[in-house]
C-alpha cells in the first residue's frame, strides 16, 4: 500500500514536469584523419591503458590496443598488471605507450596525498619493473597534460619530460631533478607532441 502511494505522488510530480524537447548529444564528431604510427616511423606500436579516449587515439594511430584485467582508469587501478602488460607487449612491439590516469584523478579530487601516492605507484610498480628488464628499454615519462590540485581541472602550461637517454647536441646536459620548474631551467621547449616523439626516438634510435 506504500508502495503504491509512492508511485501515485511520483506521478504527481512528474506530470508537471514538462516533456522533452531537446536531446543532447555530448562528444559528438567525427573521426580524425591521422597517419599511423608505422607509416610516420616504420615501427610497431602497443597502448596499455584503461581510459577510452587513450584506446581510441591508440586504434587510430594503428597501435595494438592491449587489453588488462584489473586496469581501471581509476584511483584502484592494477599498475602491475599494467607494467606486465607492457613488458609482455615489447617482446613483439617496437615501442609500447603506457597510460595511467591515477594522478590526474586524484588532482580532479583536490586530494595531494593520493596524487603523490599515485605517482609514486607508478614508479615503483610501473616504471621500475619496466626499467628492470634486461636490455633496458629506453623510456620517455611525462604527463598528457597538467591538473593542479588546487584547481581540481586541466590547465595548459607546457609540462615536463624525461628521457632515459641523452637528447642529440644536449651533451648529456638536463635537469637534475623532474618536475616543472627543473625543466623551465633547462631552457628547451618542445613545440608538440609529434616533435616530442622524433626527439626521444632520436635520443633512443
């Protein structure tokens, strides 16, 4: 009987709820034309990751996407699994691209310490099982973008990288330590992610 009067208010209320009018469709677009990555560098590429839109510019770009149990895109993310996804795919694969969006999600969720616990999982369960194999692959790390916790949202400023081997014409030279103000001392500027991309397979070729 409760249960039914529930549903007669719901109704109620509803009924003065103007109908639909409008559907909006978000994210909507077209496909890009991009080249793929072979055809650009005559190599064989793998993406490990959870997040769709990193899948998709994956398949786009003509990359193996892998697929991982327990990788989630989220804070509870599998990051060995991750890792072994990676070292399993280098065995067939020239070069293999690694996404995790832990840090990003944390900084959406204002909360510093599960940031700095994010970043240090990736290091140590990610980068440092990757480092460890035997030959050591070269290894480029930077985020797709910056997400200041304290704005809890993507900003634009440049961001930045690190590479595992020495740049061509830098000497050896670089900075000391990662982080943003470490690289703006360094005083070089990539332009954008395909110059980034020649740069380090340069830097590894």
């Amino acid at each position: 009987m409760r249960l039914a009067a529930l549903q007669r208010r719901a109704d109620e209320v509803l009924a003065r709820v103007r109908p639909d009018t409008n559907a909006w469709f978000w994210g909507e677009g077209r496909r890009p034309q991009m080249p793929l990555f072979h055809d650009l560098y005559g190599l064989s590429g793998a993406v490990v990751g959870a997040v769709d839109l990193v899948r998709g510019i994956g398949r786009l770009a003509g990359l193996d996407v892998v697929d991982v149990p327990g990788a989630t895109g989220d804070l509870d993310t599998d990051y060995g699994a991750k890792a072994r996804a990676a070292i399993a795919a280098l065995e067939d694969h020239d070069l293999v691209w690694v996404h995790v969006e832990a840090p990003d999600e944390a900084s959406h969720m204002g909360d510093v310490g599960e940031k700095i616990r994010a970043i240090e999982r990736i290091d140590a369960e990610v980068l440092g099982r990757i480092q460890a194999m035997s030959p050591r692959p070269a290894v480029m790390v930077l985020p797709d973008h910056p997400t200041p916790c304290a704005l809890r949202t993507h900003t634009a400023e440049p961001v930045p990288f690190a590479i595992s081997e020495s740049l061509p014409g830098s000497g050896g030279g670089g900075a000391m330590s990662y982080g943003e103000s470490e690289a703006a001392d360094t005083g070089l500027v990539v332009a954008g992610g395909a110059d980034l991309m020649r740069l380090f397979l340069e830097a590894t070729g």
